[in-house]
C-alpha cells in the first residue's frame, strides 16, 4: 500500500511538472478575494484595535529579510522567502501579535525550535473558493536550553503546562529568540498561513488534490499584512514611497531591460504584485508574492528566466532604502521594437506606482 501511495505522489508531481512543459507556468489564478484576506487584516486596525510586534527587544528596523525573492546571505543564490527575518539577541522575548491558541511546539532541522498558534478571523472570509476562520503564525530558530528552568522556550511553554488549544492572549511571552535549526544569526523566521498551516508542496505530497484536506492553494501570506496598514485602500501612503525607475539607458527589444523598484524605507517592504504589459495588452505578465501568480507554484525558488522575473539585491544592515531589480527579457520583448512598455507595482495594502517607456 506504501508503493502503491507514493507513486500516485510521484506521478501527481510528473503531472504537473509535464503541465508545466506543454501549457506554461503552473500558477494560481488571480483571486480577486484576494481583497478579503486584506480587509480581514486590515480589520485588526479598526477602532482600538492594533497588533504587536513579535519580538520585542527589535524593531521593523531590525528587519533582515524580506517575502518574497531574497538574495541568500550565507550562499548568495536566489531564493523564496516565505516569512519576514527580525534580528536580535538569543534570549529575547517573542510574544503573541494577537490573540489566539497554542498550537505546537515543534523541532524541525532548518527551522529548528518552532512555536505555531492558532489565530481566528473576525469574520469568515472566502478565498480561492474556500470558506477561511482562521490563520496560522509560526516563529522559527528559537532558543531552547535543553534543561529545566527559566531560559528557553522549552521552558516556557512547560511552565505554562501549553498543550493543543490552550488560550494566547495578545502579548504573552511564547518563546525566546534564538539561533537553531540553518539559522546563520540570531533571529525569528515569523510566517503567516491563511487557512491551514500546511505547504502547498505538502498538500500535493500528502494529501493530494482529491483529499478534503487538499486546501488548493499556498497558504503562506506577507506576513507585515498583520501590522500596520498604512492607507491599504490605495487612498496613500503615510510614512514610505514607492518608486520604479528603467536603469537600463536605452531600453531595447531583444534586450534585457532593468526596472529598480524602491521603497523609500527599508522598515516596510511591502512589495507585492508587478504587472508588465507590451502595446497596451499584447503581451503581458503578472508576478504576485502572496498569490504565487508568475512564479512555479511547486517550488517558487525556480525562477523563468525568459519572462519578466525579480533579481533582488542583497539587504544590508546599513540599507536605509529597499530595493528590487525586475528584469524584463529580451527574448520576451524582441518582437515589439517601437511598442509602448507599461510597468505597474503594488505593495501588500493596494498602492501603486507605474514607469512607462518605449522600445527601441
């Protein structure tokens, strides 16, 4: 039965991989209630309501990665990232951005010592046809001591006598940050999941698409969707801009043409969708973060090099913007000498900015 098991996983995987191959990208399609998970974290803004941030000796400045496309410090290779990296010192408290219930305390190899609550939307919201209460936060490389006492997260939770669905208040010290699991620093790896907490590559592997528990999606959202909105309605920004400048001089079909995206404060990196279009719609092509829209939806740490696709610079300590390089092919654009090239960007909450230029 085992056999029988794993070859239908392996042939799902071939499948998708040959659709891939004979039908292009394999990516969700835009959910245009894709806006109901930004009102449902917007929601936790309303009136009295706010978030906390989850470490609490650190600061969006202390920001060390970013969602989304991230150039590897320790290797210097591409790669997704699937949560925001706050940098501090081993020992530190992290707390419980909002209400909620304790999940599990978990080890895991690259994520090391793992705490996962349970967290309920105020409403029900629907997304990619699916009926959503609820929404999952994780926080990976904690500290743990490994003995009886005070110190580590392990002791923490034992203290407390935790257990699956034990209530989190808003605040509440859960663990302590730390260096385990591939961490090459101190810092929390901190992930958000709508929905269910489970991969989309581990929804294909375990469960597979004719399972109800096979939710359909990737659940991994932005995680700063939980904090501050800043006008996510479009209507502004109140403390960042964005910018999308064309580096490349003379921009020209069958060439490579570089666009810099900038936001003006490397504490909100909030950069989500990238929408590029030839001669008005003739040609165009969409790479959204929390969608997966443009990217492999198995594995978005391969990038299509013959599309419009992210070449994210490295992000230092002493950065004070953050910036991305969306590079537009010239194998897509060598047909459209003299057409018209429209770029828009979007951040997490909706704003935007555009660039416009014509081929040579």
């Amino acid at each position: 039965m085992k056999t029988v098991l794993t070859a239908m996983k392996v042939g799902l995987l071939l499948c998708l991989a040959v659709g891939m191959l004979l039908f292009g990208f394999p990516q969700f399609p835009a959910q245009a209630d894709y806006d109901d998970i930004v009102a449902a974290f917007a929601d936790m803004h309303n009136g009295s309501n706010t978030t906390t941030f989850p470490a609490t000796s650190s600061s969006y400045d202390n920001l060390r990665s970013t969602f989304g496309p991230r150039i590897l410090s320790s290797s210097s290779s591409y790669d997704f990232h699937r949560a925001i990296d706050i940098e501090g010192s081993v020992g530190d408290d992290v707390v419980a951005p909002v209400d909620g219930e304790f999940d599990r305390y978990s080890t895991y190899s690259s994520c090391g010592h793992t705490i996962v609550l349970k967290h309920t939307f105020s409403s029900p919201i629907t997304y990619n046809g699916r009926t959503l209460t609820q929404f999952f936060t994780w926080y990976c490389h904690l500290y743990d001591d490994g003995a009886s006492g005070t110190d580590g997260t392990d002791d923490i939770v034992n203290n407390n006598g935790w257990v699956k669905g034990s209530p989190i208040t808003q605040g509440t010290v859960i663990g302590k940050l730390g260096q385990s699991g591939s961490a090459t620093f101190p810092h929390v790896h901190f992930e958000v999941r709508v929905g269910t907490d489970k991969s989309f590559n581990y929804q294909l592997t375990q469960y597979g698409p004719n399972n109800i528990k096979f939710y359909g999606f990737d659940p991994h959202m932005h995680p700063m969707l939980l904090f501050e909105p800043y006008n996510y309605n479009g209507a502004g920004t109140d403390s960042y801009s964005q910018a999308l400048t064309v580096v490349t001089a003379s921009p020209t079909a069958g060439s490579d043409v570089t666009v810099e995206y900038e936001s003006t404060n490397d504490d909100m990196p909030l950069l989500n969708r990238v929408e590029v279009a030839i001669g008005g719609v003739a040609v165009s092509h969409t790479l959204d973060l929390n969608q997966r829209i443009g990217f492999n939806s198995i594995d978005p740490d391969v990038e299509y090099p013959d599309v419009p696709h992210f070449d994210p610079e490295p992000w230092s300590s002493s950065a004070t913007n953050y910036v991305t390089n969306l590079i537009i092919p010239g194998s897509w654009t060598s047909s459209y000498s003299g057409q018209d090239v429209t770029v828009k960007a979007y951040d997490i909450w909706g704003n935007d900015e555009s660039v416009a230029f014509t081929l040579n």
